[in-house]
C-alpha cells in the first residue's frame, strides 16, 4: 500500500489584465492570491492482498497559499476551498493534513466490505464480484477565473462504488473576496430572477443543439423543459456566467453534462445594482 504526496511548485502569481466586458474595456486587476497543490494517489486491495478487488483514490488539489487583498483572511479562504472540496467535517486543518484525513475514511470505509462479503464469495476467479467491489474516486479542481475579487473555480468529482457505470459530478463556486462569502444567485440578480434566468438558459440550450423549440429538447432526450431552472451550480468570468447540469439532472446519463454559458449582455437586464459582478459586468 502507498501513499504519494507532492508539491508542485507555486501555479499562479497575481499580475493587471485587461478584461473587455459586454462592449467597454474596463482594467479589471487579478486577485493578489498564490497558489499550490497537493496530490495522494492510494490503492487498498481487501483484505490487503493483490488478488482481491481494490479501491483505488486520486486526488489532485489546488489551494490558495496567500492572499494579499481586503476582506477574506488566507485561513478562511483556505476553509471554503477545503470544504467545497472534500466535506465541511474537514475544513479546520491544513490542505495538506485535510487530504490525508479524507484518505484514511476512504479506505476506512472500503475496508467495511471485508466484513460485509464472505472471503470465498470474492477469489481471484470471481468476475462478478472482481467488478462489483473494485471501486474508484477521483477528485481534482481547476480555476476557472480569478480577478476583480471574484474566484470562481470547479471541483470534479468522479466515482465507481459499483452498479452499470461511474458518475461525474462537477460543483461549482464563486468567492466573494471582499465580503469572504460563496457567491449565491440571489447575490447577483434581481428579485424574482428565476423565471427570467430558467427562459434564457433554455433558450441557450435550444440554440445549442440546434432545434426550433424548447419542446424540441425532449424529443432529442432532454427531460421536461419546464423543470430546468437556475440549479445555483455556476462559474463566473469575464465573459459571462456558465451553468453546469450534472448527469440525470435535466437528461439522462448517456448525454453526460449539459453546459449553458450567457453572456452578461444577455444577462444585464436582470442583475442588480449591488451586484459582487459590477466591475466585470460592465454597466
């Protein structure tokens, strides 16, 4: 059994940049934020030896290490990332010691089978059981954008705990790093948003796969046009904002994820005057 922590050098050192933002240049500055990542690679056969199924963890995490900037202090930055990242129950330590913990439940857990399936029932000559009990999980995240006290990233988690197929989930989250807060959507647009944003992301959708209707979406498998709404599961930039829907949120499985990206040209008639999005949106 091992274990492989690394630590590649430092990924991102905040410089200006010019953003143009629904028509008009606007200076948007980088977030003054450095950052690193860690990485564990752990695979635990049961019963600890090579000829029984295994479970198998990946994860490869990127974490702010400084932030030289108004509002949110390093260790509660820190706090958000971890907890978005693997689970609340773990965001009090280091990056680092966070993994590891999250490590040792994973196999603990896995090592619960050992007592669940009776040995003879999983040799070496069992497919049946060889697929069912050879679980995976791979968790890494990205930034998706980082200027104009906004750090919008992603988290993509991937697993198999058996059954037909693994899933794919992807979570997103904005931080407002003035007030040292998610981004919510209630934050960004207007009172009754919802049937506004619900009819622009469908409208997106229907552009994207090239039909004449919203109630064209169900004949090419979407599930009901009328339950797809703003899910609270998006990335901002300079461009716009994205909205992910997971598998089997508003299609099946076999049409993986659905991405919808609209502009804040689109968007601005229903964003508020308050808005964390102001400096990029570009009134």
């Amino acid at each position: 059994m091992k274990s492989k922590i690394t630590f590649p050098s430092i990924l991102c050192i905040a410089i200006g940049l010019f953003f143009s933002a629904c028509n008009k240049n606007i200076e948007v500055k980088e977030n003054n934020i450095l950052f690193d990542s860690t990485s564990i690679t752990e695979v635990y056969h049961l019963f600890g030896d090579p000829k029984y199924p295994n479970c198998n963890l990946n994860i490869q995490y990127i974490f702010p290490t400084e932030y030289n900037g108004d509002g949110i202090d390093i260790k509660s930055l820190q706090e958000i990332f971890t907890s978005t990242f693997i689970g609340k129950e773990f965001k009090d330590k280091d990056p680092v010691d966070a993994l590891k913990a999250y490590k040792e439940d994973y196999i603990a857990y896995y090592k619960e089978l050992e007592t669940a399936v009776p040995l003879l029932e999983i040799g070496e000559d069992n497919e049946e059981y060889e697929a069912y009990l050879s679980f995976f999980e791979k968790i890494k995240n990205k930034i998706h954008f980082n200027a104009a006290n906004l750090l919008s990233y992603q988290v993509e988690f991937t697993d198999y705990t058996g059954g037909a197929h693994g899933s794919l989930t992807l979570s997103s989250y904005t931080i407002d790093l003035s007030s040292g807060k998610l981004i919510a959507e209630s934050d960004i647009f207007i009172e009754d948003y919802q049937d506004a944003i619900a009819k622009i992301i469908v409208n997106e959708i229907v552009k994207s796969n090239e039909v004449a209707t919203a109630k064209d979406l169900e004949d090419i498998g979407y599930f009901s046009v009328d339950e797809i709404v703003p899910n609270k599961n998006f990335l901002v930039d300079e461009k716009g904002i994205t909205y992910l829907f997971n598998e089997y949120e508003i299609a099946p499985y076999v049409m993986g994820t659905t991405e919808v990206f609209i502009p804040y040209s689109t968007l601005k008639p229903y964003i508020k005057d308050n808005s964390p999005l102001l400096l990029i949106v570009g009134f």
